[in-house]
C-alpha cells in the first residue's frame, strides 16, 4: 500500500485523429501536460493525421504538447511523408517487429529526471 503523495510515473494513451489545428485544444492540451506530475508521457500516435498515419507536423504538435514518444503500428506509414522523418526523429517509434531495413527504430531507451 502506498502511503503519501505519489507522482504518476508515465502515462501511456492512444491518440486518434486530434484536431490540432484548433487552438482551444492546444491551449487546453499544454495547460493539462504542463499541470501534470508524469517523469514521462507515452503516445501512440499511428492514426493521429486525420485517423489515417501520422505526419511530421502532427508529430511535432504532440511533441510541443509535452508528449515524450509516440509509438505506432501499421498504419504509421499510410502518410508517405513519414518514412523520412523517421530516419532522424528517435522519439517516434515503428513497429519493432519489422525488417532491420525499414526507416527509423522500433526501440528507445530514455532516460527521465527522476
């Protein structure tokens, strides 16, 4: 039983289709990150470009958010776009499972403050 105050040590959520165009939710989305006591903010963000993959420029908005790593699945390439991005963003992960030779890493060792 824990006794105490207690930190949320990460927080791991699926992310589908968010309008980050609209600047209630960023606003919104900053205050609730920033007011939050994670070491560490898991998403998985394979359908959050409109429900279908996920594009540099929504990658880089949930990042801005306060989103550490995104995780995928499949359906993280169905914007063409990304296969590059993957190439030098460490913080989205493909699926592990996949060839050695498919862009980016299916694993990242980080390390928080706490």
């Amino acid at each position: 039983i824990m006794e105490g105050p207690q930190t949320l040590p990460y927080l791991v959520f699926l992310i589908i289709d968010i309008p980050l165009s609209d600047q209630q939710f960023l606003s919104q989305g900053v205050f609730w990150f920033e007011s939050s006591t994670f070491d560490l903010c898991i998403g998985n963000g394979e359908n959050a470009a409109g429900g279908f993959g996920l594009s540099p420029e929504v990658a880089e908005d949930l990042f801005s958010l306060g989103i550490d790593v995104l995780t995928s699945g499949n359906h993280i390439f169905d914007k063409r776009e990304i296969f590059s991005y993957l190439t030098h963003e460490s913080r989205v992960l493909r699926p592990a499972n996949y060839p050695l030779e498919t862009p980016g890493s299916g694993s990242l060792l980080i390390k928080t403050d706490k």
